[in-house]
C-alpha cells in the first residue's frame, strides 16, 4: 500500500519571507515527519486591511526565491491566484480535493495565530481539514492551550523553534528607516527587496 502523503502548509503574507518562516518550515518537516512544506502565499489578506500589502507577486517572488535551495519545499500560486478574499479553510479544501482523502494536512503557524485562527471563519471546518503545527519559542507558556474550552477540540501540535523573534514588520520598519535587516532572511531575498525599492518609504 502506498504511503499516506504527509503535506506541511505554511500560509503567510510573507511581505517579505524570513528566516522565523524558514526555521519554523524546517522544525516542522522533520519533526513530524513531512514530505514536503508547501508555502502559500496569501492573495488578498482577509486580516491585514490596515496597511497596503505588497503585491502578490512580489510576496509570491520573494517566497520562491527563499526556498529554491530546498528541495522539501515549494510554492503554491493557489491563494495568488485566486480572486477576492482567501479564506485559509478554501485552500485546505481544494488541497484535500488535489490529495485525497488518505493525505494528512498540516497547516503551520505561529502558537500565538492558533488563537486568531480560533476565530476565524469557519475555523471548526478548518479543523476537521488539517492538524495545526503551532511554532513556539523556548519556553512559551502552553497552559492557556491547555485550559481553553476551543482549543482542546483542536488538533493542535506544538514545536519550539530558536528564530521566533523575526518579524516582517520589524523587517519592513528596519527598510523603512534604514537599518540593517542583514542575517533575518536571506540575502538573495534583501537583494530582491532593494532592486524592486520595496518598503523604503515605511510601513
Ligand atoms: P507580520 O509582522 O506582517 O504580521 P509575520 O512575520 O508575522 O508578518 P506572516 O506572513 O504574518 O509573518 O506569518 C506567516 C506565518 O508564520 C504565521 O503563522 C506566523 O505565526 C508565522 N511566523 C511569523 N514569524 C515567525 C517566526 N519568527 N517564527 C515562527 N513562525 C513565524
Ligand atoms: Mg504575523
């Protein structure tokens, strides 16, 4: 019989990609044992409507270019593509659809967005769907999982990974006023921000 088909999802703006998304695909991949992490670029984000968001092919490019060297990971179009608002519980559905019943989904995030995600739409669906890696620097504090009503019902993993504190904010507010961003991502990606002037003028 086949092997049943282990696939790790990491969704994210990704305005730009960094080495916490990096590390944290990685952490996942092997410890629990992934075929492949596919990185999902989101289209237009449902949550972030507070700023402009870089184009999606720029988010789409700079995420393909952080990953070329990997060959576990690549990078789906699904959520670029897709007209209007992306809903994360769409994508898992259409991935479900492509790989089958028999694939288990494992759909990555930070341990601090499994709380966003409790809220987000249809996010009960979204949990029948996949199990969530939630990413956790050393020594996060799990008793509020392990107390909640919701979150117990959720089939929820955790990892620690060492690189938690990047940010893409911080990124883009080190661009937009000049400070170095050197040793956060990777430096192929850097070199797409500045030749495409992206962030300079703030956030
Ligand atoms: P922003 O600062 O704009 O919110 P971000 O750095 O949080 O950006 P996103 O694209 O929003 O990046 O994150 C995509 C996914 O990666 C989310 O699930 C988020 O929790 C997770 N993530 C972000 N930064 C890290 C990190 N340093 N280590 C592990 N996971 C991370
Ligand atoms: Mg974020």
């Amino acid at each position: 019989m086949r092997k049943k088909l282990r696939l790790g999802i990491m969704g994210g703006t990704f305005d730009p990609i960094h080495y916490g998304h990096l590390v944290a695909a990685e952490e996942a991949l092997v410890q629990f044992n992934l075929d492949r992490v596919v990185f999902m670029p989101t289209g237009i984000p449902v949550r972030k409507t507070h700023r402009s968001v870089t184009s999606a092919e720029h988010r789409y490019l700079m995420t393909v270019i952080a990953t070329a060297s990997n060959p576990d990971f690549e990078v789906s179009r699904m959520e670029v593509d897709r007209p209007g608002a992306t809903y994360t519980v769409d994508t898992m559905l259409a991935l479900r659809a492509q790989h089958g019943a028999s694939a288990e989904l494992y759909f990555i995030t930070g341990a601090d967005a499994v709380w966003e995600i409790l809220t987000w739409k249809d996010s009960e669906r979204l949990a029948d769907v996949c199990t969530f890696i939630a990413a956790t620097r050393p020594g996060y504090d799990l008793s509020r999982f392990e107390q909640d009503e919701v979150a117990r019902h959720i089939n929820v993993e955790f990892m620690e990974v060492p690189a938690l504190a990047i940010s893409s904010t911080d990124i883009r507010d080190r661009i937009g006023s000049r400070r170095p961003v050197r040793y956060l991502l990777p430096e192929a990606v850097a070199a797409y921000i500045a030749k495409n002037d992206l962030y300079r003028s703030g956030v």
